[in-house]
C-alpha cells in the first residue's frame, strides 16, 4: 500500500479537460543518451548515438528499414546492454541495471510485433502491468489477508482507469488475443501505463492500423502525455503521424544520426531525403 | 468476472466450498470406517488424493508456468523418503505425521530451490533434459548413499520398510484440499498473475518489471512443496519406500495426468488424475489389457482435444451458483441441487 500512496494517481478522471503540460522540453530531460553503441560480433547495429528527451516531450525515432530503431529501444530497455556509451534517466545512470530494474526506475514500452498476454484477460494483462504497483506478500494472498482486498481492489479500478483511456473498459474480461489488431496495439499501451513509466517507448503504435484509427491514436498519444505528464520516444514508419506530433525527431540510418530536429527541419533535410529515396544520379 | 462476484458475497463464497468440502469428508470418512467402502477401495481412492495432489502441483510448473520438468517424481521421492524417516524416528506417534509432512514439503522445496536456479535459466527441451537427469540422480542418490555414508539411511535397493501406515482417507484428502485452496489463491493474485505472465510472454513480463527468476523459482518450488507432500502421504500409504518406484516413469505418469486433464487447468488435473488412478484400478479384470485401454484413452484424448480434457477451463462453484441465480433471478434456493457436482470438485475450488 505504501507504493500507492508515494505514487500519487495521476490520471486524471475521463472526462477531463486537457491539461497544458509544462512545456520543459530542453530545461529539464527525463532522458540523456550519450555516445550509445552496441556492436554484434563485427557488425556495429548502433554507433554513437545521442539524444535528450525533454520531460513532457514527443519525439520521434524514424530511418529506414534496419536503421537500428527497435535496438536503440532494446538497448534503452537494457534487452541488449550497450557496447559503449551512457544512458541516464531523469539524471541516474543505469549502467549495469537489467530491463527489470529499468522499468522500475521508470521505462515502460510496446513491441513492434505484439507482444500481449494472449490468454489472459485484458483486465488481467493490465493487472500484470500494475504488478509492482502492489505490494502485498505471497502469505497476504494466500490467505487472502486484509491488504490483499485492498490492494487488488484499488488496482482493478485503477485498470479500469487506465482501460478507459481508450475506451476498453467494457472489454476488460474478454481475452487478449481474441481482440481486432488495433486495440491489442492500444490495450499493449494501456498496460506500459500500468507500470507508472517517465518515459513510454511506443514501437510502431500505427503499424497495421487505418487512417481513422491512426488519427484517433495520434490524439491520444497527446492525451497520455498531457494527463500522465510524460515523455514519449515513439519509432513510426508512418510520417503524417511523426510529422503530426513529435517535437523532436531523430533520423537514424544503419545505425547512425544523420540528423536530429524539429519535423520542419526534417523534412527538408537533404540528407534525410537522401536515406529514404536515394541519391540523385549525375548526369540525370 | 467483477459483475459476477458480486452476486454472492465474499465471505459466503469460501464459505460455501468449505462447507461442501467438509460434507465430502465427514460422508466419505464415515462410509471408510464403518466399512460400507472397502479397505481396497479406500487405499485406491488416499492413491487418487494422492496423484491429485502430485498432479495439481505439477501443473504449477507446467500449466501455469509454461516450463516442463520432468523431475517430478525426484521431489515426491524427497519428500517420500524424508517423512518415512521422521515417522520412523517417532516411533509412528500419528499426531507426528502431519509435521512430518510439512517437513517432507520443505525439504522437498529446498530441493526445488536448488535444482530450479540453475534450471531455469534454461528453456523448454533443455530443461526437461536437466530435470530429468535431477530426477535420476535422485534415485540413483537414494540408492547408493548408504555406501558412501557407511551406515544405514535409506537402505538402498532393499528400501525402508514398516514405515507406520499412517496415512488416512482424511489426512489425505485435508491435504488434497490444503493444496487447492494454497494454488488457487496463490495464482489469484499478483503473485500467480507474475508466474501466468512468463508462460504467456517473458520478455513482455520483464517490461513490466517482473522479476521473471524470481517468479520462475518460486513457480518450481511451489510445485516441489505439494510434490513432497504427497511422496509423505504415499509413504504412509504404502509403508515401504523403494527407489525404483520413484523412475523417469513416474514422473512421466504425473505428467499425463496433468497434459490429459488441460495445462493451466485446476479442475482438469484433479479430475484427470481421478480417472488415470481408478481407471487401472477398473480394468484390473482385463489383466493384459488394461495398458492397452489406457494408452489408447490417452492417443484418443491428444488427438481429439490436443488440449486436455478441460484446456484451460477451471471449474468454480460459485461461477455456477452465480449463473444459476442470474438464471432465476431471486430464488437463490438452488444451492442445494448443485452439490452433488460440488461434492468432488469442491476442493478444487475454494
């Protein structure tokens, strides 16, 4: 119980009015990485990777096709430890801390190819996100102790807080795999939020998705920051999305920046131009 | 699921199976001593607790944790040898057997402890290969110590005998019932949800901060606890203990019972280790037989529901009762009608 009364709740009850989140986005970063790399036997898959994310920022990781996007993610989320290099959330260095810790300190994400709890229930799966959100012993559930009503009481609301988010809180007892593709992508996000993260990684939240269902995901993703107050590194192929709502945009190409901006900057960036469509030939 | 509880209250709900459970035994236990079942009937039906208990704990680890030990046996055997000891030691005081079996639990469970860190840091087929070589060496262990310690211990190959026959249809089956309620609650709760996350998808659980080593070996452990139970409740039953009854095959046995009866399914490994402990039992006429019937019911099973008799589904009594009520709508009288059903499964379902 301790836990829930550090953490303070801070979504805010739907309906809400849209608060204006501070916009810190330089002063204070909830993430500074520096130098990354990793290397694989010979193949260097990310080098000399640097990016800050501002606390309420949206940004945006885009390149081409094995870029090295979802391995920064991996490495960011310590699946992969990095060769070289630092990477410090909300000014602590996690060196050393493996994925788990990680989350804790405060890094929640999605995969690129869904990764649910496929068997269990949506309720369920966002309960599992909110698993170190409670704090009762093995004892305290087996025997079915006092804390332990409290506890799954306030997290089975608060699932259901989260769920409303997108709408899902009617679905919380169907199963996960039986859901259309869309909201298994949404409910994966639902369940990051459980875990109470500074900083969301969303991997491809659009992939597979339609114009109208891409629209509405752009809108909450702005939701979530505003009511949560928290960073978003997102990796999107689809660019009216990135180009909709980042506010800093990183373009990586096998594995290196090749540069770094507001999606206006980008967008007019030869170089960027260059690593999606090609060099112009001479003489042409 | 939150609409449906609320139509019974809490309390009531424990209540209700605790009730049904006691009735079971009160009516069961009375039919055993006054004689109206036999005394071969009734050490069949200590053996069905007694494979229900190895079966529900088995399913920890396999149906609800996803991994595949095939060492099951090695913890029965643990705990088996450990409490014969104690009730050796006793002198077959009775009122001893219940400590000795928690006893047997425990060490049992050290064991799971010892042999689930390493192994699991492996997955699937390799860990089945290092399970089942722990199983062996168990055996092999229990065999041969005597040499190396130079006195009598487990009393290798001949094996302990005139263990006091302590075990009853009641010590049994309070501790069929102990198991269930104990796994059930467990896996009803954040703990269980962490363990039902890493069969599901571990890297996912990870991200969502579970210590998926810790969840893992206390899945094992768990599993080893109820295992070593039961090996302390067959060595009262049977009074001898003898290695060779603790081989691969046993652990295979168990195994059946769990993967015929629906992996991740409570009620379906209690009543697929009813019918796999009665059903030799049945055939015993047809001598010869009666193997035959048993793997074919098994080919049968996997071919036709590749996914248990039960697949995930877990009974709850209280589910039914709740459907019956929304079905009448006020009347809640109806209880009584469901308890025949209740009468076995109520212990699977606390």
């Amino acid at each position: 119980m301790s836990k829930f009364q550090r953490t303070p709740v801070k979504l805010v009850p739907v309906p809400s009015p849209n608060i204006i989140p501070e916009r810190d986005v330089n002063k204070t970063p909830i993430l500074e990485v520096a130098h990354l790399g990793i290397d694989f036997g010979g193949l260097t898959a990310v080098d000399d990777f640097n990016m800050a994310i501002g606390r309420t920022e949206i940004a945006g990781l885009i390149g081409p096709n094995g870029a090295g996007k979802t391995t920064v993610f991996n490495l960011l989320t310590k699946v992969y430890h990095p060769s070289r290099g630092t990477i410090m959330l909300d000014g602590r260095d996690t060196a050393g801390l493996n994925t788990i810790q990680v989350n804790k300190l405060g890094i929640a994400r999605t995969f690129q190819n869904i990764r649910l709890f496929k068997d269990l229930t949506v309720s369920e799966n966002v309960l599992i996100g909110l698993h170190n959100e409670m704090d009762y012993h093995l004892p305290g559930a087996v025997f079915r102790l006092p804390g332990y009503w409290k506890a799954e009481k306030i997290a089975r609301n608060r699932a259901l807080e989260l769920l409303s988010i997108f709408d899902m809180q009617d679905l919380a007892d169907s199963k996960a795999g039986s859901l259309p593709y869309g909201a298994q992508r949404r409910l994966e996000i639902v369940r990051a939020l459980g875990t109470n993260p500074s900083l969301l990684l969303l991997d491809e939240p659009a992939a597979g998705m339609n114009p109208s269902e891409t629209t509405e995901l752009m809108e909450n993703i702005q939701k979530i920051r505003d009511t949560f107050q928290i960073a978003i590194m997102l990796i999107e192929h689809d660019m009216s999305l990135v180009m909709g709502i980042c506010e800093g945009i990183c373009v990586l190409n096998y594995g290196k920046v090749i540069a770094k901006g507001s999606p206006e900057d980008i967008q007019s960036n030869p170089q960027v131009i260059e690593a999606y469509l090609g060099k112009k030939k001479e003489g042409n | 699921m939150k609409k449906n509880s609320t139509i019974i209250p809490m309390p009531f709900r424990y209540l209700i199976n605790i009730v049904l459970f006691a009735t079971f035994l009160f009516v069961m236990n009375s039919l055993i001593t006054s004689g109206a079942i036999s005394k071969y009937y009734a050490g069949v039906i200590s053996f069905i607790g007694i494979n229900i208990i190895l079966a529900v704990s088995l399913n920890v680890a396999t149906g609800y944790l996803g991994q595949l030990p095939l060492g099951h046996a090695g913890f029965m055997a643990v705990g088996a040898y450990t409490s014969a000891l104690i009730m050796k030691a006793a002198a077959g005081a009775g009122i001893a057997f219940p400590f000795a079996l928690i006893a047997a639990g425990l060490v049992a469970a050290l064991f799971g402890l010892l042999i689930g860190m390493p192994a699991l840091r492996l997955k699937g087929d390799y860990l089945a290969i290092l399970t089942l070589g722990f199983g062996e060496i168990i055996r092999v262990i229990l065999l041969n110590i005597d040499n190396v310690l130079g006195f009598k211990f487990t009393n290798g190959a001949a094996g302990l005998q005139k263990i006091p026959k302590t075990t009853t249809f009641l010590i049994t089956f309070i501790f069929v019932g102990i198991t269930c309620f104990v796994i059930h609650t467990m896996m009803k709760s954040r703990h269980g949800r962490a363990i039902l996350s890493i069969r599901e998808n571990e890297i996912a659980a990870e991200s969502c901060g579970i210590n998926t080593t810790y969840y893992k070996t206390l899945g094992f452990v768990v599993s080893a606890f109820f295992a070593g139970i039961a090996g302390g409740l067959y060595a009262g039953n049977i009074g001898i203990l003898n290695p060779s009854a603790f081989g691969f095959m046993k652990s295979i046995e168990i195994l059946v019972m769990v993967v015929l009866g629906g992996m991740g399914s409570m009620f379906g490994s209690v009543f697929s280790a009813t019918v796999l402990t009665a059903l030799p039992e049945m055939l015993r006429s047809f001598a010869s037989y009666r193997m035959v019937a048993y793997s074919l019911v098994l080919v049968i099973v996997m071919i036709f529901k590749p996914s248990g008799l039960m697949g995930t589904y877990d009974f709850s009594l209280n589910g039914l009762l709740d459907k019956l009520i929304l079905k009448i709508k006020g009347n809640s009288d109806s209880g009584g009608g469901k308890a025949l059903s209740g009468k076995k499964e109520g212990n699977a379902n606390e």
